[in-house]
C-alpha cells in the first residue's frame, strides 16, 4: 500500500505539472519540477479526494515543510495510517 501511494502521488504531480512520471522521484525536490503554491494546492486537493484524508496546509510552516515528493508522501502515508 505504501509504494501504491508513493506512485499515487508521482502520477498527481505529474499529471498536474505537465511532467514525465518517469523523472519524479521521492527524492525530486518540488522546485526542481516548477509547481508553484497554486498547482501545489490543486495536487494536494487531489490527493485527498483519492486517500480520503484531509491536509492542514493553512500555516507557511507546513507548506515550507514540503520541499521533496518525498515529503508529502511521508504526510499522507502518516495520514492514512492515522485514519485507519
């Protein structure tokens, strides 16, 4: 289930970004791939609706603690777990 999320949300932000999946690793950094605040947004909304969690992203700070697509598959890994 993990890596179904991981590749989950490789998909949303390459969907979004317009990018090639194949280049979006844990590891890319979100400023490597150009997505601005509001594409950002818009792939975090998506990955609620898909994991049916919800993501508290309304204070700077947890939006500058999303550097990495790993980062934000940390968050949700946590979140599902959580929900479950």
């Amino acid at each position: 289930m993990a890596n179904d999320i991981e590749a989950s949300i490789i998909a949303l932000i390459a969907s979004a970004g317009d990018i090639e999946p194949g280049v979006i690793t844990s590891e890319t950094e979100l400023a490597e791939l150009d997505i601005d605040s509001l594409v950002l947004t818009e792939i975090v909304m998506d990955i609620e609706d898909e994991h049916d969690i919800e993501i508290d992203l309304n204070t700077a700070e947890a939006w500058e603690s999303l550097k990495t697509v790993g980062d934000i598959v940390n968050m949700v890994k946590k979140l599902v777990a959580e929900q479950h």
